[in-house]
C-alpha cells in the first residue's frame, strides 16, 4: 500500500489541492479509504490526518467502511421513482442476496442509494464502481446480477449498461448553431478581447446555474481585480435532481464550453481553468481529457494560443459525490482538496476564490452560450428573449411526458409551450429548477421563462394527475436533509428537523398543529441559513403547502395531539418479554378519532 | 471624521475593515454569539448573531461594516429566531443543564437564559455520541458539541498545533482529534492550551476543576451574557 500511496501521490505532485483524485483512487483500488491509506496520504502530503478524514466522511462516493468489489449505487431521485425505481431496488437486493446499505458476506458487492445521478431522462439509473448505469429494469438487473456473481469485470458488461443519450428533442438558438473549434477565439482577437467583453455585455447573458448574475459584469470584476494570478472555473457539478443538460453539453459540445472557457481566460487573463466535473459523470471523462489534448494539439490550448496572445489551460477535476459542491464557493473549496463548505462572503470568489486569487465560476451553459456570442455578436442574442432575459435556455425535460430530454427556448415561452412539446398531458404540475426551485401548479401554465417570472437553472420535472403531491415534497425533503453540508446551525439542523416534521406528518402520526409546526421550520431555514442550499431546502414543501394546504390537512388526526411515534409499536419490546399478545396488552393510539 | 453605521436606530462609528459586530462591540453593543470569539477568524455557523442589514440577513461576525447600513440587532422577530437556532443546538446534541459541571459557565445555557428559552421546542435527536476521557487532564463530551470550532481555530491559531477538526457531513458532523487512535491522549494537547479552554459549551472540560467554584456563584449565575460578554471582549475588539 505504501508503494500505492507514494505513486499515487508523486503522480500528483504531492498537491493537497488533489486530495479528492487520490482519495478517488483510493477508493476505487480498495473500495473504502483504508485507515493506513488515510495516514499515509497525511504522511506524503504534509497535511493534517484529520483533513483526510474530513473528506472521506464528507464526500459521499468515499468510505471508511469496506464496501464491494461491485459497488452499486441506485439514483434515489424523484424521476427514478416515478419510473419504478423502488420495485426495482428490492428485486435487486433480492437478486444479489444483499440488504440495501449492506455488503454481501463475501465482500463481492454492495448495494446503496445515491442522490440523483442525472440521467432522468434514461432512468431508472445508478452507478456501478462510479460508471453511469441506464435505464435498468428487470431483464437488465437480471444480467447485472448474473455478472456480479460471476464476477466479470465491468469492461466486458454489455456496452449498451452503460449507454447515456443525449436526447435533444428541441434545439434553439444555440445547439442548432454549434462553432467550430477555434472560431470564437479568432472572433475575439480580430474584435479584440476588451470589445469582446462589450459584445458578451450587449448580449445580455445572465449566469446559467441559477442566481441570474450578468456574466460581462463578473468577467470584467475580475479583471480588474489588482491581484494578476486568475482562474477560470466551469461549474459542471450539476447536482439538482431533474438537471441534466451540462452532460448533454459535455458530452457533444465540449470543444464550444471549453472555448468558452478559454474565452474568458483571454479576457480576464487566466493562465489555468479547471472543469469541476461532478463525480456521477466519471463516464465522460476520458472522452473530455482526449478533447483537451486535441484542442492542445491544435494551438487552441497551452501557450501560446493564436499566435501568443493567450497562455491558458484547462484541467480536469472530479467531484465525488456532494450537491453543496454546486455553491460556487463549495466547489472552490473542493477543488483545493477540501470538504465543500461555502464560505463566507464577501469577499466573493471573483476577489478571492481558488487558493485566494480572483476567479471567475460559470456554468457549462454561460461559457457555451459565451463562446456563440464571441462569433455571432451581442445583438444577435439579445434579439431572443424578453426584455430583462435576453437569449434561450436550456432545458432539461424529465418526469411525466412522452419525450423526456433536452430542450431549448427563447426566454419568454410559456410552461404550455413547452408542456405542450415534450408530450405532457394531464398534468398536475410542474417542478421548475429542481427541488430547490418551485412547484407550480396546473394553474400557472401560462406563465413565462424567464428571471422576471420563473427563474430557473433549467430543469423541468412534469408530475402528472396519478403522483402524489406529498410523496414528491417528501422524497425532496430528505434529499436536502442528506446533502445540507452541515456548517451552519439552521442547515443542519433544520433540514432534520424538517425532514421529520414532514415524515411525522405523511406517516399519519400528525396532528392540529404540526402543519404551523411545519410552516415555522421552513421559515427559520429559509431565512437563516448560510447558502442557496438552505435558503432553498424548505421550498418544496413551502410552495406545495401554498398550493395544496387541503393535502396537507387532509393527513391529520382529527384528535388535538399525537405523539410523533407509534405508543402500540413501542410497546412491542414489552409485550415480547412478558410474553404476551392479548388486546390488554395493546394501546389504542387513535381511539379519540372515532368519537 | 468616521464612518458610522445604524445599530437599531443608534449611530455607531466603526473603522474600515471592521466587521458588524466589532463594530457593535466596541460601542457596547451586545449581538449574541456563540461561534464568535475576538482575536480569532470568524467562522459565521452558529446564525445566532444573524441581523438584518437594511433589510436583509447576515451574519454580524462576518458582515464587513460599511457606510450607510441600517442595522436592526434587538428586534423582538430576530431574538424569536435566535431562540430557536439556539433550541435546535439544543436538540441535536443531549445537553443536560442541571448535571453538566459547566453549568452557570457556560454560554450556550448562559445564552439561552438571555433569549428567555423556557424550553426545548423541537422534538430531541437523542444523538448517540460518545465521550473521550482517554487524556489525563482533558476531557471531551461530544454530547455538547456544538461544531463553533472555536477549538479548531484555538488550536491552529494561537496553540501552533492543529489537534482538533470538525469532521463528516450535515447532521452527521462532529468533533475528531489529530491522532491515529482517534482519541485525545495521543494528541499533543495540554491543559494550558487556549483549545482547550476556549470551549463555550462544556463539550471541552479541564478534569478535576469542576466544582471549584460551587454552582450559584458561577459566572452566569449573577450576571447577563450580554454585561459579561461586552465586558470581556470590548477591549479585545477596541
């Protein structure tokens, strides 16, 4: 193991900043971050152990625990669950003879849930040894199991397991006009960099992961920034379930965000960028490195890029399994090798974010939408949209509908519109931008994209009449509960809290009351919290409560309290050791309820 | 001239690269804290100093002071909050008052007497955490732990010596030490360390002081947070 470590290490020139691609490979060798291993790295390192194991217990795809030599990891996401994702896990376990969250007795797999996995589109997914798994029903499961038993490693599995679509159903603006490599960059420099910023300016462009910020306005921040070493970073850990259009972009249109990217390098004078790729995408890896190397190799990346005007290039980073690491200043954190805790601003990452230098964290979107604009010109974009939402977005369409996919709309489209496209019919309503986002209902169809009504980061998941309001609140509930980072008191206790609350509450065990009780938590997260994470984590069930207050209701005991557990079950231990089974032995919890 | 800042209506000077609660200090201000402590870096985690600047929440320990901020500290709508930030600090670990040795030292109990908490609110975790007596003169109850890191920053800041993290995600988080062993024997820990001492609970405790002082004569058993926390760290901000 040593050995292992030393190599492991001297690969990465012993950076701290790479503690998640070591422990990633760590964990991959021995499937779990031995107790050695972890002492090791703090040895070759120079760091603190406890840093080590800050992240090995902070990252959800590392384990102090030895997991299976398969490790099977199935999207918990509310799409998943719609597709039968349930059902289909207790077969599996069944299946593979493995309780979920256990290790089979021979140590060969392991079975757990995970938080969603982005492909909503293809599912029910999840992930095996950190490689993306689509679309499984019973017949794939079947031939999941036969080859775990056998224990035929993953490169002779069937190449169709592992087949990931990009099912783009309606292209607009932008992906029916992709560039060709190097196009945006020779634009820039025949404009020049500074008019090229006035033309990203003009066009309107506005951050694409979600809080809207006028990416001209932060380019330039940064380039005024005194401090002249500068980073570039692409935010591609898109966690939110339902969002899935950053893997489509990466996976067919990864020259143009990496244009981008370099884009903003020349404009703000960046010498290194870094893609931080969410760990669930460990299947587009290597196809993004081998772009790299074709953009190096064609005088688009390195130094000297067009002639010597730009010296700049792009590493490749992963993620290992945190949604928090989509706050912009989590991820920076991750990306210096630390457990993704969003810091406290100001300052703000464009003054001080990788290794305290200013830095500029966009969206895969902005810096594709960014890199078209360098070639068509600003006018040509703002000439889609609304006044105040120039361009089109980028839509990731899952849930109740015929075509679930990528779809692309000038801002201003109504939810009809697009209903009325991916094939959606009796539709409840709408989860728009993710759980984090709104629920709306079949009332507000008319309403537009755009900042000015719905905001959004891009995903659409469409419930039909058949789901279940609360079921949906709930499963996005204890998501945030799972991912909430934990710094701040109202986060972390919060989100248990409410998680609670909400499961006292569809359990049966609720009461007068507990929907005040419940409405209390969601304000005292919503408003006191460190990050979007918290500030958004009661949304789903603050915009469902406004919507839908009679379900709520329509799950309470009639009787003016109930204890948040069951007095009969509790009475179980008792009635085993005395031996009894008697009705005296019982206690009628819900008596009061049939006065 | 300097620059002011309005504090619930009143003008308070601060200089620049104070944050809000330097500011309020240094004039007398009382904004309740519990991760805060002077002369180390803010952590901004424990919310409890969270007051809205002209109209919108931040937290004072953090929040440079600027020109022309309307500050609002002792509203009835934020001390509500800050009560039931601080019952879920209650909640989540097992914190039992009237047996802890820290009891009338404590600022955790010393500021929930001060936001007037009669209860606990919430329903209880009931987290099961363990204790680690293994060091012959400290003792860790990760029972009271509260995650202010104030042992951490002690420790890295003032100690030169890195014995303390907060380690593991969300609800989950908790305290661990820079030893193989995992406990606090083999750490280079002393009792003179200010780790050791800064604790505002009473998850950190020196061994064998517990009752030298008997309870009732204790720090908060005669006076407010508030008097003895502006008392202690005025000068410490000033």
């Amino acid at each position: 193991m040593r050995q292992f470590i030393q190599r492991l290490a001297a690969k990465h020139d012993f950076r701290p900043t790479h503690l998640l691609e070591m422990l990633r490979a760590v964990q991959a060798r021995y499937h779990h971050i031995p107790a050695d291993a972890a002492e090791l790295l703090a040895e070759v390192l120079r760091i603190p152990r406890t840093r080590i194991i800050d992240a090995t217990e902070f990252y959800s795809f590392f384990s102090t625990d030895p997991k299976g030599r398969y490790e099977l990891l199935i999207s918990d996401s509310i799409t998943d669950h719609m597709l039968g994702k349930q059902e289909l896990m207790a077969y599996l376990a069944g299946k593979l003879g493995v309780a979920v969250g256990e290790v089979r007795s021979d140590g060969v797999v392991s079975l757990d849930n995970t938080s969603c996995t982005g492909m909503c589109d293809q599912g029910p997914a999840g992930l095996v040894n950190g490689y993306a798994l689509t679309r499984l029903d019973r017949s794939r499961i079947d031939q999941i199991a036969e080859l775990i038993n056998g224990e035929i490693s993953l490169e002779e599995w069937p190449a169709e397991f592992f087949q990931v679509e990009d099912n783009i159903r309606r292209p607009g603006l932008l992906l029916d006009s992709p560039i060709a490599p190097g196009e945006a960059l020779k634009a820039a420099l025949a404009r020049g960099f500074k008019e090229t910023l006035i033309e990203i300016d003009k066009s309107g462009l506005r951050g694409r992961g979600g809080a809207g910020f006028k990416t001209a306005m932060k380019w330039r921040f940064c380039a005024e920034e005194p401090q002249t070493e500068r980073y570039v970073v692409c935010n591609a850990d898109e966690g939110e379930p339902g969002t899935f259009k950053d893997r489509v972009l990466l996976n067919s249109f990864a020259d143009q965000v990496f244009e981008g990217m370099t884009l903003c390098a020349a404009i703000i004078g960046a010498k290194q960028g870094f893609l931080y790729l969410r760990g669930e995408y460990l299947h587009l890896y290597d196809k993004l490195q081998a772009i790299l190397a074709e953009r190096r190799a064609a005088g688009l990346l390195g130094a000297g890029i067009l002639g010597g005007a730009v010296d700049f290039d792009i590493e490749i980073r992963l993620g290992a399994g945190a949604y928090i690491c989509g706050e912009e200043s989590a991820l920076i954190e991750s990306l210096e090798g630390k457990s993704g805790i969003p810091r406290n601003r100001p300052p703000y990452p464009v003054t001080s974010g990788y290794l305290g230098r200013p830095t500029v964290v966009n969206n895969v979107e902005t810096f594709f939408a960014a890199s078209a604009i360098a070639v068509h010109g600003g006018d040509w974009f703002a000439a889609s949209g609304t006044e105040k939402s120039q361009g089109s977005k980028i839509l990731s369409i899952s849930g109740d509908c015929a075509r679930p996919g990528i779809y692309e709309y000038p801002f201003g489209t109504t939810v009809r519109t697009i209903l009325d496209d991916c094939g959606a019919s009796d539709v409840l309503g709408v989860q728009v931008g993710g759980p984090s986002g709104t629920f709306i209902s079949d009332q507000e169809f008319d309403r537009k994209l755009a900042f000015e009504d719905l905001a959004t980061g891009g995903s659409f998941i469409v419930f039909n009449g058949n789901r279940d309001i609360l079921a949906i609140a709930h499963n996005f509930t204890h998501f945030f509960a799972h991912e909430s980072c934990g710094f701040c008191t109202p986060c972390r206790v919060g989100t248990s809290l409410l998680r609670n609350q909400l499961d006292k509450i569809t359990g049966g065990h609720g009461s007068a009351g507990d929907v005040v009780a419940l409405e209390e938590i969601c304000r005292l997260i919503k408003t006191n919290s460190h990050c979007g994470l918290g500030q958004t984590a009661a949304n789903p069930v603050l915009t469902t409560l406004e919507r839908y207050p009679e379900l709520y209701q329509s799950r309470l005991k009639k009787i003016s309290f109930e204890p948040g557990f069951d007095l009969d079950g509790a009475l179980e231990t008792a009635r085993r050791m005395a031996n009894r089974n008697d009705a005296a032995a019982h206690l009628q919890q819900t008596a009061a309820e049939h006065e | 001239m300097s620059k002011t800042i309005t504090i619930d209506g009143k003008a308070i000077p601060f200089t620049e690269g104070q944050t809000i609660m330097e500011a309020a200090t240094a004039a007398d201000v009382y904004i309740p804290h519990l991760c805060h402590h002077p002369g180390y870096t803010p952590h901004g985690s424990c919310k409890l100093c969270n007051v809205r600047v002209n109209g919108r929440i931040c937290s004072a320990c953090t929040f440079p002071a600027a020109e022309g901020q309307d500050i609002q500290n002792h509203s009835e709508e934020l001390n509500a909050d800050r009560r039931r930030i601080t019952q879920m600090l209650f909640v989540e670990g097992n914190h039992l008052c009237p047996g802890c040795e820290k009891t009338g030292n404590c600022q955790l109990q010393a500021v929930a007497y001060h936001l007037n908490m009669l209860d606990n609110h919430f329903p209880h975790f009931y987290a099961k955490r363990n204790m680690d007596a293994s060091h012959p003169d400290v003792l860790i109850d990760h029972n009271r732990c509260i995650f202010c890191t104030l042992c951490v920053r002690a420790s890295r800041e003032k100690d030169g010596k890195d014995v303390f993290a907060i380690s593991g995600r969300g609800i989950n988080k908790h305290l661990i030490v820079n030893a193989e062993s995992g406990l606090l024997k083999d750490t280079d820990l002393e009792a003179t360390d200010q780790a050791a001492t800064i604790c505002p609970t009473g998850a950190i405790l020196i061994k064998r002081t517990g009752y030298t002082v008997p309870i009732g004569e204790r720090v908060y058993d005669h006076r407010e947070i508030d008097a003895v926390s502006l008392e202690e760290e005025r000068g410490e901000h000033g």
